[in-house]
C-alpha cells in the first residue's frame, strides 16, 4: 500500500489527482477506503497478478 505521494511520484501526477482517482474508483466499487477497494478489485479479478 503506497501513501498518496507515492503514487503520485510513482506516475508523475499531482497527489490531488490522484485523490480525485481514488474517490471515484471508491464510488465505483462500492468501498470506502483504500484497503475495501484493493479487497475488492482482488474479488472481482481486476488486478493484475505478479
């Protein structure tokens, strides 16, 4: 789990940005966290797995 500027650093994105991402990828998946989205992602096969 990176921290917001993490992953702002990481692709080159202003970490509002990346908040502004992280709302609606809550919005969509029903959650309402970080953690409850990557559990969900995980459940509905949308990660990539490495």
């Amino acid at each position: 789990m990176l921290s917001t500027q993490e992953i702002a650093d990481e692709l080159f994105l202003s970490p509002n940005t990346v908040k502004t991402h992280l709302k609606s990828i809550n919005r969509k998946l029903l959650t309402a966290n970080r953690r409850e989205a990557v559990r969900a992602a995980a459940r509905l096969h949308l990660l990539d797995e490495r």
